[in-house]
C-alpha cells in the first residue's frame, strides 16, 4: 500500500441542525474535502498525498477539523480559503500552517 | 491535541447495491468501527488509541479495509471476528497482525 507523505482527513460529520455542538459538516466540510482533491491534482500529489472524508473527529466546537498522518498534525477552523494554504505550504512545502494548528 | 497511539480510521464508504466494485459499508463496516470502540474502551485504550470511520480509503475489493496511523499499516479483509486480535495483539502489543495487512 502506498505510504502517503500526507494522508489527510476532514471531518464531515452530520448532526441535526438543533443539536448544540453544531457539526463540521454544516460548516461546509463536503466542499472542503472536494477542494483539496482538486488541490492536490493541481500540484500533482496524486499518489503520494491523500485526502479522506471522515467521522467525527472530537473537538467539534472548532470545525472544520482534521488531521493530517503520519506526522499527526490537527487543523481547526478550516475554510475553503484555506485549502491551497495548506496544500502548497505544507503538503508540498513541508511547514504545517501555523496559524490553524490545534494544540 | 492528543497523539493516538493508534488512530485507525474504517472505511465506510456506500455505494448502492449494483455498483459493481462493491463496498466496505455493504460488508459490515459500521459495525465493525462499533465493534472497534467497544474493544478500545474494554482495553482501557480510551483516549490513548482511537477508532474513526472514514470515507473510501482505496482498495474497495479487499475490504472492509482500514488504516492505522501514525505507522500507516493499511489492513483489508477485516471482520468483526479480527477486532479484538487487531486491538490485542496491535493496539495493546505492538504487532500488526500479519494476515490481514495489505502489502
């Protein structure tokens, strides 16, 4: 099996609408994880960077989340502006976006 | 944020009935990712190791499959049966299971 630089998942978890932890999905995670598929063909990681829709993650007040493997680096708060953020300076630069890194 | 041990993400990805490649939900993932956090809590690994479903992880023949970071061994063919030898013997003892991996 391909052992990826970056394998990353993004939370795209669904809760009802009146459920108070509210959920990464209804913060647009769906378009989030389409748009680094494209990123990553766009700087052509396809094959050696991944990126995973996944369940829940934990810390849903700060959604968008995920985590990037093997290093194990967590994002919070992640928009769509953020995509090419990430992908360039960290899948291909190798430096974790700071500023969205959950400690 | 925490570092898991052993974070596992299961694919349980749908696909409907006549899509030839078949799918890991169809093969009893979501049980399966049940199964694997009753197991986790049962070896007292809650909050060390962690067990998250994800989207299609790939290898859709040989599922249900799911992958452990941060190692990154990749396993397939998983079911219900394999849980507790897969939480025992890697989680907990540090050994893959070597049938199961997919190489």
């Amino acid at each position: 099996m391909p052992a990826y630089t970056h394998h990353a998942f993004v939370c795209t978890n669904v809760r009802p609408p009146e459920n108070p932890k509210g959920c990464c999905a209804a913060k647009g995670s769906p378009e989030l994880v389409a748009a680094f598929k494209a990123a990553l063909e766009r700087h052509g990681l396809h094959g050696t960077a991944k990126v995973t829709s996944s369940g829940c993650l934990g810390p849903c007040a700060r959604g968008v989340t995920m985590v990037v493997y093997p290093e194990g680096t967590w994002y919070g708060g992640v928009t769509l502006d953020d995509v090419e953020t990430i992908v360039s300076e960290h899948f291909v630069g190798g430096t974790p976006v700071a500023r969205l890194v959950m400690t």
